[in-house]
C-alpha cells in the first residue's frame, strides 16, 4: 500500500510550514500554559487567525460559494497537520470541523450563508453545547428543555464543560424538544447568539489550573425557530454525524509528532542526577514503542482524509482514530512523566524545570480526552456494534 501523499499535498505543506515558520514568535514552542483560554493566548490565536483569513486557509476544501477554495481533502489535511505540529493558534476547530461540515449536510441555505463565511474570514467564534451534569457519555440523556413559543424555541437548562465559551460569539447545541419521545427521538439540534439575554456563563478550572473549559446557563433564552439545523424532534442524527467529524481530526497527531520529537531528544542528550537517560533500556524500549504507534495513528488519520476525499462520512473509523490517538497521547505523556521523575512534577519555567514544564502540565490536561468527544468505552462500543456488528450485551 502507498501511503505517499500527492505532489500536490506536499507542495501545499511546504508553502504551510514557510508561512508558520515566518509568522509565529521567534523560538516559539507553543502558547503559554493555559492555551487559548488566557487572555494572552486569546489575542494571538485571533491575530494568527486573521492572517489565516487573509490567506483564505481557514475554509480549505470548502465550496467557494462559502469562502472556501474547493481544495483537496489532502490540503486541508496536511495544512490541519502543520498546524498541529507548530502548535499554531488560530483556528476555530469547533466551527471550521465539527459545525461547518453539518450546515454543508443538514444546514438550510439561509443557515450555510449566514454562518460559513464568517468563519470562514475568523469573524464568527463557536463553541459546542453537547455535554449536561447528567448527560457526558450517555449524551442522548441531555434535559435541557426548548418549549416551542410561535417563532422561538424557549429554553432552560444547563450544559457543562463547554470549551472556549467565554470568548465565543455562538453555541451549537442539542436540546429537548419532546420529552415524551424516546430520548434518541425528541432532541433537536439548534444554533444559539451567546448575546441573547438570559444565557450565563461561569468558569470551570481544569486540573492544572487552566481556565478552558465553562458551564453555560439558558434561564428562558429566546432562540428563533429558522435556528434548527435539520428537522425538529430528529437532532440526533445531526448531533451525531457532527461527533464523527469532531474524532476524525489530525491535529492532535502534528502535535504529538513535536512533542515525542523533543521527548525523545531530552531523553537521548539529558542527564539527570549523574544519570544519561539514553543509558537506561527500559526508557529506550519505551520510547521506541511510542514512535511505532505514532506512526500507526498517523496512518489511521490519513486513512480519514481519505475517505473524505472518497465522498465518505468516516463513523467507525473516526470512533477508532479517536480511541487510539487519545489514549497514545495519555501513554506518551505517562511514559514522559516517568522519564522525568519528581522533575516532572514542576509545572512551570526555572532552574530546575525541564522541557519548559509541558510534561506536567500535558500529564494534567490529556486526563479527559479519553472521555471528550465520547469516552473510550462509546468508542469501543461504536467499533464493535457499528463496525464489527457485534449484538447488544
């Protein structure tokens, strides 16, 4: 099998990794602790975002009747990969992954022209109302009620672990419009203003003590009925075919790329107390095995792009790129955190932190994406029933 990208594609990273190398800081090795959530690292993922728009990136592959340059699946992917491995701000991928593909299947003509082409200029920020306190992997259980008022759907209700909210325009959401239905049946997918009175937003501190992620409140929130994506009563299946979108990225693979490259370096040229860490064997093995499965999800990332490029809505696949790439992420970072020792348990820059305090921090942060995006064990049941079809236990 050929796993060589076209010319093209490769053309298209190089013209990429020229720009990034030019545009972000001097030395750069990523954004601050704490991400994009930070104010800091805020206002530079929206001026990189600009440049992006400037340059028409943001929409790759999409119709240009929606901003986009109708460029290969293979541009926008290796384009998605620089990104990742630079550690690049500045792209929405709530609205440009997960958001835009669905208004392209299920959107109305008003919603796509609306909405695609100030995400396509970075004019427009989302963020995704999925997850409720009673309501995380047995998403169709969500309680947040819209009851129907002429035009406006009225809601109430509670979603948590919203990613970025507080710095987004708009939410996308799934909210209960039938609650007699069977719970698959009665949710409706439905696009809300962040502006529209009523909505309240309160910060949730991660493990290491990031601000990302929020609970969003909706106390009697008027949101027009043209905002329903798909029919009412059947937003499942939009809900869905989104989730499919959101574990078919490679992004988190570009990143983890950078990130084992200078694992494997501190461990090749590091000493720590009189000790070279390349001496150790076990290390050694270890690292090695990281760099087999990288390459593994790789491949099953590239296998996405082509799909996509086929035509194809990638759903077991996608369940199986995100099952591995996540817990090859947990495994990487354990493994350095092992490495380490008790020096990687310093979180930030001085004397004695090593690999500029990433380790710990990364070893914080990648707890939950075995459980974003539908947890291992919705994707190994997805794998099983969809893709091997495996009965119900």
């Amino acid at each position: 099998m050929d796993f060589t990208l076209p010319e093209q594609a490769e053309a298209f990273r190089r013209e990429v990794r020229a720009f990034l190398e030019q545009e972000l800081p001097q030395g750069w090795a990523g954004l601050a602790l704490g991400g994009i959530g930070s104010a800091e690292g805020w206002e530079l993922h929206k001026r990189m975002a600009a440049k992006l728009a400037a340059r028409n990136w943001i929409a790759l592959h999409w119709p240009r009747a929606y901003g986009g340059q109708e460029r290969s699946y293979y541009e926008q992917m290796v384009f998605k990969e620089e990104m990742g491995y630079f550690r690049a701000p500045g792209i929405d991928g709530w609205a440009t992954n997960m958001l835009a593909p669905v208004l392209m299947l299920y959107g109305s003509e008003e919603q796509k022209r609306e909405h695609l082409r100030p995400i396509a200029r970075a004019e427009r920020y989302w963020c995704q109302g999925y997850s409720e306190p009673q309501a995380g992997s047995d998403l169709a259980s969500l309680q947040t009620r819209a009851v129907r008022e002429g035009d406006f759907f009225v809601i109430n209700g509670q979603k948590t672990w919203t990613t970025n909210a507080h710095h987004s325009d708009w939410i996308f959401m799934g909210v209960r419009t039938d609650p007699e239905a069977p719970k698959h049946k009665g949710i409706t997918f439905i696009l809300a203003d962040l502006r529209t009175p009523g909505i309240t937003i309160r910060p949730i501190m991660d493990l290491a003590g990031h601000h990302e992620v929020n609970e969003v409140f909706f106390d009697n929130v008027r949101v027009p009925t043209r905002n329903v994506v798909g029919e009412v009563n059947r937003g499942w299946y939009v809900m869905a075919a989104l989730l499919d979108f959101e574990r078919s990225g490679i992004g988190q693979i570009g990143g983890a790329t950078r990130a084992l490259e200078e694992i494997i370096e501190f461990g090749r040229t590091a000493k720590l107390d009189g000790r070279r860490l390349r001496d150790d064997p076990r290390l050694r093995h270890k690292l090695a095995e990281l760099r087999v499965e990288l390459e593994v999800a790789r491949v099953m990332s590239y296998r996405i792009g082509w799909m996509q490029s086929n035509g194809q809505v990638p759903n077991r696949e996608a369940s199986e790129n995100k099952l591995f790439s996540s817990e090859f992420t947990q495994r990487m970072y354990n493994v350095a955190m092992q490495m380490l020792g008790l020096y990687g348990q310093l979180p930030t820059k001085g004397k004695w932190s090593k690999l500029n305090g990433r380790v710990s921090d990364q070893y914080l942060v990648t707890v939950p994406v075995t459980i974003y995006a539908g947890s291992s064990e919705i994707q190994r049941n997805i794998i099983a029933q969809r893709g091997l079809g495996l009965p119900r236990g």
